[in-house]
C-alpha cells in the first residue's frame, strides 16, 4: 500500500487530524509508526467502542503498530472507587481483545498496556510534577472538562486534574509517534502538544474519529442504559432498545443512522457485502443496499420506514456481537463482580 493510500484510510472517518502534513512525513519516513488508544475501565463498554475498532483496524493495515492502554488509573482518578478498580479492568482485559477480534482484524501489531504497570514509576511520577509546573489549574480544568466526570460541580476534585496530565505523558511512555481518540479528547490532545515539549519531549500527531450519538440523547454513554447497547445484551433486549430509540421518519439525524453509517456501513464496505432489510411483501418487499448513501436517501424520502430499519440495524448488531458473546457466561461473571455493587 503507497503512502497515499494509508493517508486515506487512516483519514477514513476521522474528524480532525493534527497535524495531516505530519502524518503524511512520518507514513512517508516511517515504516512501521507507533499509535495509541486510551480507555478507562468506568463503565461497561458499548457498541459505540466498535467506531474506535474500525480506526484500529484501519490502522493496522496501514502499517501502524497499536497500543491500546487500558487506564486503570485514569478510572480512579474519574471516580471509580478503588475496591472496584481491580474488578473493572478484568472486565476490560477481557472484553476489549474480543471486540476488536470480532470484527477480524489481525492483531499481531496490536499490544494491550496496563497503565499502572508504568505509571506508578520514578521517572513518569517526577514527569507528573514537571508537567504540573507548566500547566495551569484553569487550562488542566478546561482539558478535562469533556472527559473527566471529578472535574465537574462545586466538589470537583483533584484527581480530575491530573487526568489530563498523566493522558499527555502516556504518549512519551508509550514512545509513540500519534494518539486515537474521540473528539472529546481534543482538549487533552492540544495540552500535550503544547506542554510535551516543554520537557523535552516531541509533539505527537493527534487523530479523531466522531463521537456516536446515543439511541435516545447525546453520546452513547456507558452511564445511561438507554442510550446504548451493552456489548453482553442479547438479541431481544437489542430489538427493544433500538425500536424505543429516537428516530423521525425522513430525518437522518439520529443514534440509529450515526451507527449505521460510520460501523454497520463500513464493515459491509470492507467485507463487499450488502445490508439488507426484511420487509413483507405487502410493504414492498425486501430491500438490499451496497452504500449507506442509499439508504440515507430512501428513508429521507419515507421510502424506508424507522421500524423496517430499526429491526434490520438490530439483527446485524446481533451478528456483531456473536463472536464476543461466545463467552457471555464469563463475562457476565466478570461485569456481575465489577459492577453489581
């Protein structure tokens, strides 16, 4: 694959990348870079983490090497008590691999990191502090503000504070050359390029993909059920969901069309297969579709009803999940430990 051709699908469905002009240097003075992704083990992860998969998966093929840090000190440091902390991160360490095997990436460039098995060292720890003499009380607040819940209300804490400090180190400590992240992250991303270099350290390409809206409002959230899928929850639970999830017949702008265009779509782009939809014979019958484009205009042209679509996004979500959902029985053990308390 030329140089071009990883920009492009490294591009593929990304908001913002700072900066395009150093991605393209270092695809073209790099054969085999190094990129991170970042997730604290708070919530249960939902289908909205498949969207960060795809730009893993986009970016093994372009020849990068993966990280994925699981941030268990960043869990504690956004309120996760630390009885649990322990609890949470097996849940991720067994769930996070099976969510991007499930979509057939080949992971021998993909490396999971434990945070603390790093962070709680000499050198990161006296890093902390140096970076804490840069950085203002009023620019680390307004970093965390998207991200960190502890920073939030009349009894913000400080640990919310040092979130975005320790996430600007993690890119030196990974020695990576770039960061994956969602646009909420943007703020955090800025700050260590601006304050990296201040210890010497280099500036890092900062790369990010849109953030799912949730079925019924906002981002799909981990902390509200009703916005999002669990990646555990079986196919009449993900049938309910999404036929009780917001969508207006002609508007695209919702959870459901987010979903299927920037996942379901991509997948069957990828795998050359077409999305189909069941409908009885009296509505018309069924339907197949090759690009998220035309189905975005049958149903902004009511050719296409929310429910005939609905039941169709719910049946391949359910498909998505098989692969993981082969060890729903650990798993439930798993999340029923970490989360039931």
């Amino acid at each position: 694959m030329d140089i071009e051709k990883k920009f492009e699908l490294i591009k593929r469905n990304t908001y913002e990348i700072i900066e395009e002009s150093e991605l393209k240097e270092l695809l073209k003075n790099n054969k085999n870079p190094i990129i991170y992704w970042g997730t604290a083990p708070t919530g249960r992860p939902h289908v909205g983490y498949f969207f960060p998969a795809l730009k893993i998966a986009d970016l093994l093929k372009a020849g990068f090497k993966v990280k994925i840090l699981l941030a268990d000190l960043h869990a504690a440091l956004d309120n996760v008590t630390w009885s649990v902390l322990e609890k949470r991160y097996k849940y991720y360490k067994a769930i996070i691999p099976l969510l991007v095997k499930s979509i057939g990436v080949d992971i021998k460039n993909l490396e999971f990191v434990r945070g603390s098995d790093f962070q709680l060292k000499k050198d990161y720890i006296f890093d902390v502090m140096r970076l804490s003499t840069h950085v203002s009380v009023k620019d680390a607040t307004k970093a965390a503000s998207e991200v960190v819940k502890s920073v939030e209300g009349e009894k913000a804490k400080l640990s919310g504070l040092l979130y975005p400090l320790m996430q600007s180190l993690d890119e030196e400590y990974l020695k990576t050359d770039a960061q994956l992240g969602g646009t909420d992250q943007r703020k955090i991303m800025v700050l260590a390029r601006e304050n990296l270099p201040k210890l010497g350290y280099k500036s890092r390409i900062e790369v990010m993909h849109a953030l799912i809206p949730g079925l019924v409002s906002g981002k799909m959230s981990s902390s509200d059920e009703g916005s999002k899928i669990d990646l555990l929850d079986g196919p009449e639970t993900i049938k309910r969901k999404l036929k009780n999830a917001e969508m207006v017949e002609g508007d695209p702008n919702n959870g459901v069309m987010a979903f299927l265009k920037y996942v379901i779509m991509i997948i069957k782009q990828d795998q050359k297969k077409f999305f189909f939809i069941e409908r009885d014979e009296k509505y018309g019958g069924d339907l197949k579709y090759k690009t998220y484009e035309e189905i975005e205009k049958d149903f902004v042209a009511k050719k296409l009803h929310p429910l005939d679509l609905k039941n169709a996004v719910a049946a391949e979500i359910s498909g998505m999940l098989n692969p993981i959902q082969t060890k729903r029985k650990e798993l439930e053990k798993i999340a029923k430990d970490a989360y039931n308390n």
